[in-house]
C-alpha cells in the first residue's frame, strides 16, 4: 500500500478535533507523509495547528469547530515531555 493511501486512512480513520502529528502515522518514510498531509491540508480535510501538528475539524451547520484548549494543552505538554532532557 502507498504512502499516500496509509496517510489518508489514518486521516479518514481518526477521531474529528483530535490532534495529531507525523509520528501517529504507521509508516517510516516522513519526508512522503508530510507531502500528503500538505496536500490534505490544501484540500481542506485537514487543518494546520502549528508546525508539525494537525486535527480533523469537525463541521457543524455555522461551520468549523478546532480542537478544545484541554486538546491543545495536553498535546503540548505531551510534546514537550519528548524533547524534554530529564
């Protein structure tokens, strides 16, 4: 299976306004994942939380919905313990 194809099943596959990166995404070859997910991202599937980050929005009848600040919270206090040097 392609690149692209296993990108886009996670993508279809993950739950809406939850934050995700390159790293959630069962393959080795990041440097294609990041293509795809740029593309997605252009699209409009996906949205851009900061670098290295994205979510699926949840559509509702007056538009967009981002993920909570509880989300967005836990997922950078998640990221800083990986680079952390304890």
């Amino acid at each position: 299976m392609s690149i692209a194809k296993i990108t886009r099943k996670f993508v279809e596959t993950i739950e809406e306004r939850k934050i995700f990166t390159y790293q959630d995404i069962p393959s080795s070859k990041k440097s294609s994942i990041a293509i795809e997910l740029s593309r997605l991202v252009k699209k409009g599937v996906i949205k851009r939380v900061s670098k290295g980050r994205f979510y699926k929005p949840k559509i509702r009848a007056f538009g967009e919905i981002a993920p909570s600040i509880s989300e967005k919270i836990s997922n950078y206090l998640a990221l800083s313990k990986e680079d952390s040097y304890e």
